[in-house]
C-alpha cells in the first residue's frame, strides 16, 4: 500500500482545503451538525449543494456535462476524506446522488439524463429511493406493488416503506411487480416518477429519536408515462441491483465512526473513583473498536491505493457498513452506561456530553438496516466474496404468485 499522495494529488487536496476553508468550517466533534437549530434543513441543504455546483465541486466523478468534474476516482476519493473534516450539511442528497442518478446515467435515455442529472448535481431535485415494503421485508424481490399496463401508461397500486426522504422528495425510483406469473426475481419492473403525482400519498414514520427521516408511501391508481421505464419490463431486478450496489457504498461511506468521542467521554466520566479510561475493562472494550477501525481504515487505505494507481477496487469496498454500523450502535451504547443515569439527559451542564450518545444509540438501529440488514450484507460477503454455499431458497423458480403467503 502506498500512504502518500502523488504531486497531482498532494495538488488537488490543497485546493479542496482551499475551498472548504472559504465556504465551511472546521469540525470540532463527530455531532456538530449545519442543521443545529435550522428550521428549514432543506434550504440549507439546497443552499450548499448550490455553491458547490456554481464552484465546480459538486459531483466530482460525474462527466461534466451532467453537472459533475470528470474527476477521476482518487480524487473523489480525496475529497471525500477533506471535507469529512469540515461541518457542512449533508446527508440530503446522499439518495439521489449516490443511487438514483448511478441507475438513471445506465438506463435512462440521453433526453432523461440531460434534464435530470445536472439538476440533481445543482440540488434542485431531491430524490429518494421506493423500494421496501411491509411484507417484503429484506426480501426485496417479494415486493407486490403492482403496474399494469393500459395504453403508454403503467397504472401502480400498492404501498412503500422506510422510504427516507419521500416527504420533501422531487422524484424517485420505484420498482414494481408487472408479471406475477413468473418466478419473483423476473416478474419486476423498474420506473421513475414524480412524488407530486395524483395518487401519490406519502405519510412520515415518527421514529424514536423523534424525528420522522423514513415515511410509508401509497400509490393508488398512480399513472406513469411507459416513456419513465428503466429497462425492459421484467429486468427490473436487474436494474436494482445497479441501484443496490451503489446504495451499499453510499450508506457505508456516509455513516460515522465515533470511537474517539467514546474515548474522550471515558476520560471525562468517573468510573469506581477514577476516570473510566483507567479502567481495564472499559480499555478493552475501546480497544476492540480502535482494532476494527483501524482494520477498515487500512482496508480503505487499499481500496484507495488501487483507485490511485487506476485500477478497479476489490470487494473490501463492501466491508465498511457492516462495521461501522455495528460500531455506532455497540459504542453509544457503552458510552450511555459510562454516563449511568446522565445518559439520558438532554443537557451538557449536567450530563456532560448533552444527548449525543443517546441520539446516536436512538438512530443506530437504522444503520444497521438501511443498505442491507447486517444478516443480508454477511450473506452476500459469504456467497459472493468467500465462495461460501448459498442460503436454501426453496422459492426460488416458484411463479410469485404461487408462493405461499400469509394475508397483505
């Protein structure tokens, strides 16, 4: 593995420092947040993703004539690491960006993606992602959704769930079932539509940290243009799965480490008389979560080698959710009994740390769902990485609809 950058590169990082000096500030703690005390979240994520589009900086990896840089991976990958540094909002565009606009660049026409992409780059579309249901659970292709076709148009009933973003969304992609008859993988139909459609309910999901991020979506009589199909009718696993690999990465990209903040709150917390950092167990507890970031940092470090010297990364790309998903859940949790009865107060006076840790326990459960279940991410490493013997699938070249079901 090589460590260092090369002069373009060392080049190129110096001027994204450059601009994040100018437009962003510097990060003091994993929980700052641009949108502390914003009423309106939206707007100021729109605001950012404007100045860097008028600046050059949004989307680097895209072509420039869909609104990105045509940067290369490397520096993608350096802008990743530089502005991780910075307090900017985020998290807004991470959907539209990171999987919808990938799937519409492969299966959109010219026509779609001129119109589309440099507005999604710029942040005037927002878009979100209509793929999970009730039934389905992480069974993506047991979704019943149904699109039937009359004329130029599908008519689409049926309900979503967990779709984060839908409430203040432009657009989204939505995979449906079109041939019930066929075995579930191959009876799936991928469209795009817009959110303000006739027959498009979208209702917010109250969560447990009190936000409402997730929403259930209903689609009654829903008409869309055949002209928004991605794909050919019954592809639409195939074109999910364009969307599911790029989400994986995004989410696993997108997601904190906060070991460190753990480390600070030891040292901060009392634990028997004595800061808790000098105890031993708590040591070997931070230790184990040092040993695992570390271990995906240096995976990282060769997957960013690989980039710089223009090759393919290999599949430790798909390592870092799996971790850093179990790591934000485990760490807070240890990090609220560290504080005992203070954890759950929502004051940094009297508990020391405000509500962080108890913030970050409430969302970590999403985490480690969102993307791909732990389970279904450990499944997929051990079937397509390790060459392990797949799951028993006794529906898979069953027709859906002879699958035997419980009601809904």
């Amino acid at each position: 593995m090589d460590f260092n950058d090369s002069p373009e590169e060392a080049a190129f990082r110096k001027e994204v420092r450059t601009f994040l000096d100018q437009h962003a500030r510097l990060r003091q703690s994993s929980e700052e947040s641009a949108y502390d005390g914003a009423d309106d979240p939206v707007a100021i994520a729109k605001r950012w993703q404007k100045t860097l589009a008028d600046h050059g900086w949004a989307c680097l990896s895209w072509p420039k004539t869909y609104g990105g840089r045509d940067a290369s991976p490397i520096e993608q990958v350096i802008w990743n690491q530089e502005v991780k540094r910075y307090v900017t909002p985020d998290g807004l565009f991470i959907i539209g960006q990171g999987m919808c606009a990938p799937t519409l660049m492969a299966y959109a026409t010219e026509e779609q993606k001129a119109e589309h992409l440099p507005r999604i780059a710029s942040g005037e579309e927002v878009w979100c992602q209509l793929f999970s249901e009730p039934v389905a659970g992480s069974d993506l292709a047991g979704i019943k959704t149904r699109a039937v076709k009359e004329g130029d148009e599908w008519v689409v009933n049926g309900q979503k769930v967990w779709t984060s973003g839908a409430h203040y969304s432009d657009w989204g992609l939505l995979i449906t079932r079109t041939d019930p008859g066929v075995p579930k993988h191959k009876g799936l139909t991928m469209f795009f539509l817009d959110m303000k459609s006739p027959g498009v309910e979208v209702r917010p999901i109250k969560q447990i940290n009190g936000n409402s991020d997730f929403n259930e979506v209903y689609f009654t009589d829903v008409r869309i243009p055949d002209s928004q199909r991605l794909g050919k009718p019954g592809e639409g696993w195939k074109v999910a799965l364009v969307t599911l690999m790029n989400e994986r990465l995004a989410v696993g990209s997108g997601l904190s480490n906060t070991m460190m903040d753990v480390f600070r709150a030891a040292q901060k917390t009392d634990l028997d008389d004595e800061p808790a950092i000098r105890n031993q167990a708590v040591r070997d507890r931070l230790a184990d979560w040092y040993t695992r970031e570390m271990g995906l940092k240096y995976t990282t470090y060769r997957m960013i080698t690989a980039l710089s010297r223009g090759q393919d990364p290999g599949p430790e790309a798909s390592i870092s959710k799996v971790v850093v998903g179990a790591n934000n859940n485990e760490s807070a949790s240890y990090a609220l009994d560290l504080q005992d009865m203070g954890g759950i107060l929502d004051d940094d006076e009297l508990s020391g740390f405000g509500n962080q840790f108890l913030r970050q326990f409430m969302r970590s459960p999403a985490n480690r769902i969102e993307g791909g279940s732990d389970e279904i991410l450990r499944n997929i490493i051990a079937e397509r990485v390790l060459g392990m013997p797949p799951d028993i699938r006794p529906d898979k070249n069953v027709p859906f609809n002879e699958v035997p079901s419980g009601k809904g």
